[in-house]
C-alpha cells in the first residue's frame, strides 16, 4: 500500500504524504518510499522537490511511527531510516521545500529544519516532543537545528516540549513564510517554486552544496564526541527511557 503520492510537472516533483489515518507518522515503508521518490525526481532532473500533505490535515507529519517500537527497546539512531532520509534531502542537488499545514511534532519537525525552504499556512504549530521520553539524540540532529535557528529558540522548544505558533516560527527562522491556508498552494507554486525553476539547476547544486557544508562546520574534539556517545548510550538502555516509551507505547496501543 504507498503511503505517498508523486506527480512531476513542468520541472517540479511533488511528494504528498498520504497517511492521513497515522497523522503522517513515517514507518519505515513510508520513509523508503519518500527516499524512493527523491531518487526518481532526481533522475527527472526536476528542477525542486515539494513535500506536501493532503489538504485539509490537522496534522502535516507527527514524526516517527512510534508502533514500530517494541517494549524496553531502545533507539539506535545509526539505523534509523529516517534520519537516512533527512540525510538524502539535505544531500539531492535539487532545492528542497517543505509545504507546511497544521500541526507539526518530532521527526516531522526535524523534516521541516533539513528542508531548503519551508512555507506554512497560519494554522501551523511547531512541537519537539523527544524530551518527553528523554529520546538522545545524536549530535548531528542538533546541528539541524544551530543552523536554522538560534540557540534559545532551539532550547525552548527542546526544553519545554510544548507547541510554538506558526507567527512564532516565521519570527525564529523556522519558516521562511506564512500565509493563510486558502492561499498556501498558490504561494507556495507561484511565488517560491516558480521562480526557483527560472534559475540554473547547476548553480542552484552548488550554492545548496556550499551552503550546507558551511552550516555544519560545528567542531567537536575527539573526546567530546565520545563523551557524548557515551552519555547516549547511557539513556538508551536507562530504566526511566525505556519507563516513558512503555508508557507512550501502552497509550498508542489503546487507542
């Protein structure tokens, strides 16, 4: 069954998200799939990608299918299929943009920070959840985040867990605009993506490449990154981690 749909036209690729049951929750069959359809714009030579959802959802992606865990396992980010896929949206030489309605959680929220350009409707909140299980991340998920927006913003929403306003957003460097809901498609096709078009997919390529290569010049010492594998690895396997995802996976699976 997919679990997106995929049009080209005219140069520009669309990826919509169409698990509207599972508020957008990427399993690992959805995140290939979204992978796959990269690929095949890629080799249309498509000019931008636009990942969308359907209209009319309350919410645009709620992260990572959290019914993929099992009781007391941990998290290993270094086979997580999503954070693959993030690595392939920032690495396709094609701008990327994310076309944003409705509510936003975890790993849809980190889908939203790798993407080139991020256009939202008005009724778009932002929401970092990971803290409510204590999930570590690992280091590259936070330069995600340094780049886009500043420290203090990325400490709130991490810190509190709790939702930030579409006007919120736009104002920390979230999303490059907002628009009303009715106006979003055509905003977003005809002030963003056509121009887009218009320039040279070479040196669209090489300004992305530079760009991102910069933004993740975060240096760490040898010591400090071991520091911090080993403070991961320590929450991982913690009784209080594996506490609060047995208590989020007994509250899913009674729904």
């Amino acid at each position: 069954m997919p679990f997106t749909k995929y049009d080209f036209k005219d140069g520009v690729a669309t990826i919509t998200m169409d698990r509207d049951a599972k508020r957008n929750a990427f399993n690992n069959e959805m995140t290939s799939e979204v992978s796959s359809r990269i690929d095949e714009a890629e080799k249309a030579k498509a000019a931008v990608i636009v990942l969308r959802a359907n209209p009319g959802v309350k919410v645009w992606c709620s992260g990572h299918d959290l019914g993929e865990l099992s009781p007391g396992a941990g998290f290993d980010f270094s086979q997580d299929p999503m954070e693959k896929l993030f690595e392939r949206i920032q690495s396709v030489p094609i701008p990327f943009v994310s076309m944003v309605e409705g509510m936003v959680f975890a790993g849809g929220l980190l889908m939203t920070l790798v993407s080139d350009i991020v256009i939202a409707a008005e009724n778009s909140s932002l929401t970092m959840t990971a803290n409510k299980m204590g999930l570590p991340f690992p280091t590259s998920i936070y330069t995600y985040w340094l780049r886009v927006c500043g420290i203090h913003k990325a400490k709130e929403l991490l810190f509190t867990a709790t939702p930030i306003s579409a006007k919120d957003a736009c104002a920390a460097g979230l999303f490059n605009h907002i628009v009303p809901l009715q106006d979003l498609e055509k905003f977003t096709y005809e002030s963003i993506v056509r121009p887009i078009t218009l320039c040279s997919r070479e040196g669209l390529a090489d300004s992305k490449l530079q760009l991102n290569l910069l933004a993740e010049r975060i240096y760490l010492t040898g010591e400090d990154e071991k520091a911090i594998e080993t403070d991961r690895a320590r929450i991982a396997q913690s009784p209080e981690f594996k506490r609060r995802v047995n208590a989020l996976l007994e509250r899913i699976h009674r729904k």
